[in-house]
C-alpha cells in the first residue's frame, strides 16, 4: 500500500507542475493583488478540488465523463468564467488602489478559486480517469478514495500556494498606477488565452 501512495502521489505532484489554468490564474492574482489574495484563492481552489473529489467518489464524476452534454456544459461553463476573470482583471487595474487583505475582497478571491474549479473538467476527470488506477478493488473503494483525494488535495494546495508566494514577491514593483493599469492588460490577455486553450485541449471529451 505504501508504494501505491507514494507511485499516487508522484504523479499527482508531476501533473500539478504541469501548466494549466489554475497555475496561470493564481500567478497572476498574487502578482497583480498580493500574496493574501493569491493564498485565498488556494484555499477556494483546495475546497472545489476536496469537494470534486467526494462527488467523483458519489459517482458524479464517471456522470460526467459518459454525458457529453454535461461535460459541454462544465468545459464552456470554466471557459465563460476564465473569460470574466479576464474583463475583471482588466477593469480592476483601471480603478484607485485598493486596501489590501481586507475580508470581504479575500471571500471574493476564495469563491472565484471555488468556482474556477467547480467548472474545471479536467480537474474532475482527473478523478475518473487517474485515481482509480490507485485503488486496490480488494479492499474497502470508499476509504481508498478518501485517502488518495486527501493527497491529491493536499499536493496541489501545496503547489499551489508555492505558486501564489512566488508571484505575490513581484506585486510591490506594480504599486504605482501605470504599473497596474498594464499588469491588467497583460493580465486580461494572458487569461483570454488560457481560456482559448482550455476550450481547445478540453474538447475531446466524452
């Protein structure tokens, strides 16, 4: 059991560093608004990640996988929001700076990391298609899951909050007003392709 757990939790950690939409998005949140910003969104990404993980072990995920409509449904649906997050981005750079850290901006940037996750097919899929080559059909399935959903979850918060602390070491050098107003352009653009190649790699789907 214990090679499983560490083979699991390898791949696990080798997929994470792979680029994808919630490394981008959490870079340049922590670059653009600050190192407690950027860990809210970890905490939002951490619990859509745990709470995909329980669904799948409900039976939501292999739902998913077989029914193209809701797979349309969820891929489009992280698309339009990655899309938002780019006008959002944009429109943010051009407004007066911002106290910092306060607890209503923060439940803000923990919901979009929810959300951004809650719409992710891949994260989803991920469940499906590579967790249960970890489980030993021999023993209990539900405690399995639980314990390898654990991991994973615990990894790419891990990854992710390295991310989020690397990019917020950047933030004071966009302090001034010029400095934002081009960060969120660079922002919007970066996130407009991200949603671009989400749509594109996500639709071979089911």
């Amino acid at each position: 059991m214990t090679e499983t757990v560490l083979a699991f939790a390898l791949t696990s950690f080798v997929i994470e560093l792979t680029p994808g939409p919630n490394m981008a998005w959490l870079a340049l949140l922590s670059v653009e608004r600050g190192r407690l910003a950027g860990l809210a969104a970890v905490a939002g990404v951490a619990l859509g990640l745990l709470l995909l993980g329980l669904a799948a072990g409900f039976g939501l995920g292999t739902l998913i996988a077989e029914n193209r409509w809701l797979y349309e449904t969820l891929r489009w649906g992280g698309v339009a929001f990655l899309l938002y997050l780019a006008w959002d981005s944009y429109r943010e750079s051009r407004r007066p700076l911002e106290l910092r850290g306060t607890s209503e901006r923060l439940a803000v940037h923990f919901r979009r990391g929810l959300v951004t996750n809650l719409l992710n097919p891949k994260a989803a899929l991920f469940y499906v298609t590579v967790l249960p080559n970890f489980v030993d059909a021999a023993k209990p399935l539900a405690a399995q899951s639980l314990m390898l959903t654990g991991i994973y979850v615990a990894i790419a918060t891990a990854v992710h909050a390295a991310i989020a602390l690397a990019g917020s070491l950047l933030q004071p050098v966009f302090s001034t007003d010029r400095a934002r107003r081009l960060l969120g352009i660079v922002a919007a653009v970066l996130l407009v392709a991200i949603a671009i190649w989400v749509a594109v790699t996500t639709r071979h789907g089911p």
